[in-house]
C-alpha cells in the first residue's frame, strides 16, 4: 500500500504561533511514516533607508534569524526524541505565500500544514490572503489548525 501523503510540511507564517500544527505534522508523519519539513516564513524587515541596509537593519535581521534558527532546531530536537527525521528550512521574504508556494511545488510536498492562532482583525485580514493565496495555488492538500 502506497502512503497517503508521503511529504508532509508544516508551514509557521504568522510571528505569533502556537505549537499546533508541529505536533498534528509530528504525529501524522510518525503514523504514517511520511517525511516531514517544517518551514518558518516571516516578513524581512525593510531597511529604514529604501535603498541600503544600515548596521541597526542588519542587526534587526540577524537576530530574526537567530529566534527562527532556535525555533527549528528545539523542534528538530523535539521530532528526533519521537524517532521523526526533519528536515528545516526558515525564509526571511518579501511574499510569504509565493514563497511558500514555490517551496510546495519545488519539493513535491502532498500535504501542508499551516497554524491559524488567534490574530487581530489587520493581521487575521492579511494571513487570511496568504492562506488563500497558497491554498489556491500550491495543488496540495492543505489543513489549518486553530487553537
């Protein structure tokens, strides 16, 4: 019998998250012996300056870097303690959704989690689009928790 979804992601593209949707991505892929990558998205903060980055713009993505970096390696540790192989990937974009797009295609992922925590009526406005947006274009099943 083939898997179901051979190639599970779980997509983290809002800055305020819970870990939901690692833990159904976790479970599913150690269920079903699907490969797993989670991907952490977040807007690159632009420069101050429009043309150049100055020392506090790089700082500001550095240390974005880091939290992201951090993130994914305690959940690695987290998917290696359950026997699960991951693999990571983290994107400081411009355009989440096209991003997230590109990466679901480019690597033939058959199931995308994406978490959906409790935002304010801006940002729920905004990843409401992103989430449409990849769910239209990606061709892949795509599951949103909520808390």
């Amino acid at each position: 019998m083939s898997k179901i979804f051979k190639n599970i992601a779980v997509a983290i593209i809002t800055p305020t998250h819970t870990k939901k949707s690692f833990d159904v991505g976790l479970e599913l892929s150690k269920k079903i012996g699907s490969d797993l990558t989670i991907i952490e998205c977040m807007y690159k903060i632009q420069p101050k300056l429009y043309f150049f980055e100055t020392k506090s713009d790089k700082k500001i993505a550095q240390n974005q870097m880091s939290k992201l970096k951090a993130e994914l390696e305690n959940w690695k540790k987290i998917a290696q303690k359950e026997g699960v192989q991951i693999k990571t990937k983290f994107a400081l974009t411009d355009s989440i959704a096209h991003w997230v797009i590109d990466y679901v295609k480019d690597n033939k992922i058959d199931l995308l989690i994406v978490d959906y925590p409790k935002l304010s009526m801006v940002e729920m406005s905004l990843y409401d689009d992103i989430i449409n947006t990849i769910h239209h274009e990606s061709h892949c099943h795509l599951l949103t928790t909520k808390p």
